[in-house]
C-alpha cells in the first residue's frame, strides 16, 4: 500500500512522484506477469504438436546414446507416474491459490511434461498416450493460469486503488495555496 | 463474471476434478486396449500354432491335397482375411488366395522385416513380435500372425523327402484376422467410459456448484442487495431470511442500519427543534 509522507509540500510533491513511479511500475510488471503464463501455454502446445508427429522432425538418436540410455521404462510405471504427477500438481495450484501466493511455476510444468511425452516416445507407445498427457497439460496449465490471472487482477486492483487515494491526496494537499490553507491539517 | 465469488469457487473445481477425470480415463482405455490387443495376439498366435499343428501328419506324409484342403477351410471361415505356408526360400506352397500360390513373398514387407532385418534370419520371435498390424486392401484392419514351422527329427527322417538336420526353419505360416470384433469391443468400451465420466463429472461439478448457489452464493447476494437498497436509504422492503453463518452477518448488519436509521431520525429531530437560546442572548 502506498502511503505518502506528511512532511514538507516541496518534498510531498517529489514523494509523491516517486510513489507513483513505483506503482506505476509495479502495475506494469503485475501486467506482464498475469501474460506470462500464456507463454507456458504456447510453449506446451508447440512441445505438443512435436509430439503429436512422434517428433519427426528431430533426428534420431545415435545408437551408442540409445545403448546407453538403455531400455525405456514400463508403460504401466510412466502411465502411473503421469496420474501422481497431475494429482500433486494440481493439489500445489489449489494449496498456493488457498495461501494467495504468487507463485505460479507455470514452465516448470511445461517441462515435466515435455519429458512425459519423451518418455512415451523411448517406450513406443507415445501415440497411445499423447492425448493423457495432453488433457493432463491443459489441466495444469489452465488451473496455473487462472491462480496467476486472479492474483495479478486482485494485486493489480490493489495497486491502481492506492494509486487513485495517492493522486486525490495530491490532488487535494499539493499544486494549490487556497487548498493548503484550507488543509485541516494545516490549520 | 470470472472475478465473481461464484466463478472463484466453481471454476477452479471443475477444471481440476474435470481434467483429472479426463486424464484417469484416457489412461485406463489405453491400459484396456493394450491388454485386450496382447490377448488377441496370444489368442492368434494360439490359433497359428493349432493349425501348423493340424497340418503336421499331413507334411510328414506329404499329402498336398490334404494341406491344401485345410488352408482353404481355414481361409473360408469369417473373420480370417489371408492365410498360407510359404517355405524358408518365401515361396508361398498353399494359400487360401489359389493365385498366391508359387510366387514368393517380399522379405520387406511388415511381417517378414523382423526376422530378414539382418543379414542372417532370426530363428525364434516371441508372440508379440510375430504380430503386425496393417490395413489390408479391402481396407480391413487386419491382425497378422507369423507361425514358424521347425524342423523336427520326424521331418528329417521321414520316407518321403526329407530336410537336412542343419535347417532349422522349414517354412512360415502366416495367418491375417480381422480386428473388427475387437475394434468394435474398444469402441463400445470408449463410449461407456465417456458416459461414466460425463455423469461423474455433472454430479461432481454440478452438485457442488448446486449447493453452493444455494447456501451461499444466493444469500450473499440477497444480502448484498438489502444492504446496498438500505444504504441508499430504502428500507422499505423486507429484510431477507437467511440462514447457517450468514445469519449473523445478516443480523449485525440490520443492526447497524436500525442504529443508522435511528441516529439520522434523532439528528432530524434535532434540526427541526426551536433554537432554546435567544440570539441577542448569545455572547
């Protein structure tokens, strides 16, 4: 919350103009902080559509890396993997919307799954299970994004009144000597 | 509308039990078809080892005609697409297709490549890589099998011809099985599990957001409205019956509007009473 000093009117005026550069400021990095979870969307979706062509389009593993990677894990080991993974991401979403943290993590997210759809593909069966992991993603994305949404709206709603109280102050205090005699505070 | 308590309650609910559901039943149709397409492969595989087995005494005695008979049964009965025997050099000896018969098979095509990949032919598959699954040309789906017949010391000694004890494979059986039935299985199977995650998803979503409406979101907002009309200074309508926790906030509010109410009726009083000290009294 802004809260603007009652010392001197020369030195309130500059206060003032500082304040609202920092609100101003904190407004513009809510702004692009609530866009920033689209970019995790846009990034899950193009991993999505790779994975949608079995990730055709990158070359394929040299077989002395594939001997070393060795034998892909069981189908039923990811698949259960992929279920407990959803479960604890969306319990940490509700319990961080719960707290009213700002924390959204959103590419982590991205990342794990890009690295379920990887799994599939060493185990073959990545065109059975694409659209798991994909209605997995949008779950967990969209519920991080809208967490991220609501919190940026709220902070930003919080900024913008405080900015409005800071400008009618200044409005009523500073710029006008009729105004500051008539200042209650002033006397 | 999604700053609105209703959608901050609701919303986050149905797209977490919505995606979940979502997600649990994409897993266990894929976990059901796998297992239903390893059992049809064992069930084929099965029934390939049946009929090399059937046409055994047959080959031992050399009796084409016979053989030839059996494939051909074989391939009139509904739901088998192809069947035949080709020897180890590809040559196809009995087909139920007769014009398949002395022409050799490609050891590219998707059934072959498995055993021919390299330069010396494997011996022994196991079941699932005996399987392929293609599309045929009369655009049947088609689940087919590939049955090595083995060289056996009857097969190396018998009267009529006999196999060098070096050779190990004497030929291939290759039977093609219509997936229809299990396709339609899977379909059926598909659309009960969309039927069941549709009704869960409505009781869930649905009730949830159905008992919230009812005992909150509706007496918050019946209350939000008595309370702006009386700021506005319209008391005239009914306070409204609300009941559980709300009641208390419902009560403290009407409580501070009667006070509200009573300050303005006595400062009104006030303002219209006669001044009791004269003017020229005053100072």
């Amino acid at each position: 919350m802004v809260q603007p000093s009652d010392s001197l009117p020369g030195a309130e005026t500059t206060e003032y103009h500082r304040l609202r550069r920092e609100a101003e400021k904190k407004i513009r990095k809510l702004q692009s902080r609530a866009n920033r979870g689209l970019w995790a969307l846009a990034l899950f979706i193009a991993a999505s559509i790779g994975a949608y062509r079995n990730f055709a389009f990158l070359p394929s593993l040299p077989e002395n890396i594939q001997s070393l990677l060795g034998e892909s894990p069981p189908t039923e080991l990811i698949n259960a993997a992929l279920i407990v993974y959803t479960f604890s991401a969306i319990i940490l979403i509700l319990s961080r919307m719960t707290l009213g943290s700002g924390q959204a993590g959103a590419m982590a997210h991205v990342g794990y799954l890009t690295g379920f759809y990887v799994f599939y593909f060493f185990a073959n069966v990545l065109e059975d299970n694409f659209w798991a992991v994909f209605a997995a993603g949008v779950t967990v994305l969209a519920l991080a994004n809208y967490h991220l949404w609501t919190y940026c709206n709220e902070a930003l709603r919080q900024e913008r009144e405080s900015l409005a109280i800071l400008e009618r102050r200044e409005k009523f205090f500073g710029g006008q000597p009729s105004a500051e005699s008539s200042d209650p505070q002033n006397g | 509308m999604f700053k609105s308590i209703c959608a901050k309650a609701i919303v986050p609910v149905a797209l977490t039990v919505t995606g979940f559901v979502v997600v649990c039943c994409l897993l266990l149709y894929t976990t059901i078809k796998t297992d239903l397409t390893n059992d049809a492969v064992k069930h084929s595989s099965a029934l390939a080892d049946t009929i090399v087995k059937s046409t055994r005494y047959a080959m031992l005695r050399s009796d084409w005609d016979t053989i030839g008979n059996i494939i051909q049964n074989i391939g009139e009965q509904k739901g088998v697409e192809h069947v035949r025997i080709f020897n180890k050099k590809g040559l196809v000896m009995f087909s139920e297709d007769p014009s398949e018969v002395d022409h050799f098979v490609d050891k590219k095509s998707a059934g072959c490549a498995s055993c021919h990949a390299g330069p010396v032919p494997s011996a022994t598959l196991k079941d699932m890589q005996k399987a392929r699954h293609f599309v045929n040309e009369r655009q049947v789906k088609v689940l087919a099998i590939t049955a090595p017949i083995y060289n056996e010391p009857a097969c190396f000694s018998a009267a009529c011809h006999f196999h060098s004890p070096e050779q190990k494979l004497l030929g291939t059986l290759d039977i093609g099985l219509d997936q229809a039935p299990l396709t339609k299985t899977l379909s059926v199977m598909g659309g009960r599990m969309l039927v069941f995650s549709f009704m869960v998803l409505v009781l869930t979503v649905g009730g949830v957001a159905a008992l919230l409406r009812k005992n909150v979101f509706q007496p918050i907002r019946t209350l939000t409205d008595f309370t702006e009309k009386a700021a506005g200074g319209n008391l005239t309508h009914c306070f409204p019956e609300i009941g559980g926790e709300l009641e208390r906030l419902a009560h403290h509010s009407r409580q501070l509007l009667h006070q509200r109410d009573h300050a303005m009726t006595r400062l009104q009083e006030l303002e219209e009473e006669p001044d009791p000290v004269p003017k020229a009294k005053r100072g």
